[in-house]
C-alpha cells in the first residue's frame, strides 16, 4: 500500500507538476537544475523541518557544481 502521507502526497504532485511542466518547454531541465539550489535556499527560511535535509542537499549540490576548477 503506498504511503497516502503529506511527503509522499507533495512528491507526487511536485512529480506531477514536472512532468507536465517539462512536456511544454524545450529546455526544461537544464532551466530546473540551474534554479533548484537558488528556490531550495530560498524554501530554507519557510522553516519546513520535513525538508530541511532535502533541500539543504539541492544547496549544497548545486555550490558544489558552480565551484570553478581548480587552477
């Protein structure tokens, strides 16, 4: 039986809303992962303890791939 819980039931409406949502604009991906990390930090300040560690993790992820080279 599937979790019917709120985390399970915003993972399906935010995969939902993707799946949509990337259908209808051709460069859809590549515009959500340079986004994620930014709104993730933003979401940060709503004080939702359920994601706090998902979103950190878009954070962290998202520095991490904007760090230059080394030289």
């Amino acid at each position: 039986m599937p979790d019917d819980g709120p985390i399970a039931a915003m993972k399906r409406f935010h995969r939902t809303y993707l799946d949509g949502y990337m259908q209808r604009v051709p460069e859809g991906w590549a515009e959500y992962q340079r986004w994620l990390p930014i709104v993730a930090a933003a979401r940060l300040s709503d004080g939702i303890v359920e994601q706090q560690e998902w979103l950190l993790e878009q954070v962290r992820s998202g520095l991490a791939a904007s760090e230059p080279p080394p030289a």
